[in-house]
C-alpha cells in the first residue's frame, strides 16, 4: 500500500505525506487533519499540503490502494485492549 502511496505522490510531485494531508483535507470542511511535527522543516513540509489539490479520480486512485478495510481496526492489540477499564 506504502508503495503506491510513494507512487502518487512522485508523479504529483509531492510528498507521501503531504498527499496523506491533502486527501484527509478533501474528506470535507469538517475533518482536520491532526498533523504533528519536531522541526520546522517538518511543519513546513505539512502546511505545503494545502496547496496540493486532488481530482477526484485521483481519490479514487489514493482509497483504491489504501482501502479503509485494510488499515481499519482497534488502537491496541487484543490483550491491551482486555486492560482498559473505559468499557467497565
């Protein structure tokens, strides 16, 4: 999936990352993406995903490959998820 992520990206010219960025900010005026960053370098790198705009057949292409099935599911793994208490 890495892969053809880091394929749109090159061939957009952008970052793998900010092609991450820019298509949560496509899902819509009321999803933000909750970006973290050490350095500046890396905040630029970020904020440079607002100038990256998607067609949709480019969406299509990006949840093609990275389908929400493949990535979804709980935080933690099955024991972990026994610990918490949140549910008790």
């Amino acid at each position: 999936m890495i892969e053809e992520l880091k394929q749109i990206a090159a061939e957009k010219g952008v970052l793998p990352s900010q092609l991450a960025i820019a298509w949560v900010l496509a899902k819509g005026r009321n999803i933000v993406p909750v970006i973290g960053a050490r350095k500046r370098t890396q905040l630029s790198e970020s904020l440079a995903a607002l100038d990256v705009n998607l067609s949709p057949e480019e969406l299509t292409r990006i949840e093609a490959a990275i389908p929400a099935s493949a990535i979804a599911g709980t935080r933690y793994d099955e024991h972990q998820m026994q610990m918490l208490d949140s549910e008790r």
